[in-house]
C-alpha cells in the first residue's frame, strides 16, 4: 500500500521510511549492508545499494520528506540527482534532526507537508 506521504530517517547505516495519512502510518527500514562507519572506509558500492533500496521503499510515494543527521539526506538527494533522476521532484524538502521517536518524526512531517501544500496551492490528502 502506498501512501501520498513519506517521511524517511536516514543516517549512512539505515534508514526508516514512514508513510502516512491522517489515520494511519505504514513504517519500514531499510538497512545498509556494512556494518563499518563510513568514516572508516564504508564501501561505496554498498552505500549505492543501500540507496537502491531505499528508492525502491519510495516506490509510488508522491511527496518525501528526507530527515537525518551528518549530512546523509544531502547525499542522498545527490545520488538520487545522478542515478534515478525521476525520483528528484518528490523529494520535496530536508530537516536536520538526530533520533526521534516514530511519533515525533510523523509529527514533524505533518507540519512540514500542510506548509509545503499550501504554498503550492495543493490540498494536502492526508
């Protein structure tokens, strides 16, 4: 089932994708295949791997919210740029934020897309 909305935690090890709508949240995680840090030499075609599959939990998801420490959100957005092109649009925005809770992340995201959808002029489905 795919939902309108997406948040998704993402740090260089994993990643929690949430979809929701007003009554329900559909929650996923995806991890990356090494288990080193990557400041200490992580593979990058794992890291390529672990953002195929994260693509592939975005399948179908019209509006993204991308959150997470150390700059992971950026980088993917990056990759996404030079590898799945299509996806760029729907990754509509970046919030920093280190740990939080399920409750607090589909909180964030709410607030972000009813801002987000009434500065574009579109009604939020949520």
């Amino acid at each position: 089932m795919s939902l309108f909305h997406a948040v998704v935690w993402m740090d260089h090890q994993q990643a929690q994708v949430l979809q929701f709508d007003a009554e329900s949240v559909q929650a996923q995680r995806v991890k990356a295949h090494s288990h080193h840090p990557r400041h200490h030499g992580t593979d990058t075609r794992a890291l390529h791997v672990f953002f195929e599959q994260l693509v592939g939990a975005l399948n179908g998801v019209q509006e993204v919210l991308l959150v997470g420490p150390a700059g992971a959100p950026e980088e993917f957005k990056t990759w996404v740029a030079h590898h799945q092109a299509a996806l760029l649009p729907r990754l509509v925005g970046t919030e920093p934020a280190d740990h939080p809770t399920e409750a607090q992340l589909v909180a964030l995201a709410r607030r972000y897309f009813l801002k987000y959808d009434r500065m574009a002029g579109t009604p939020t489905p949520m």
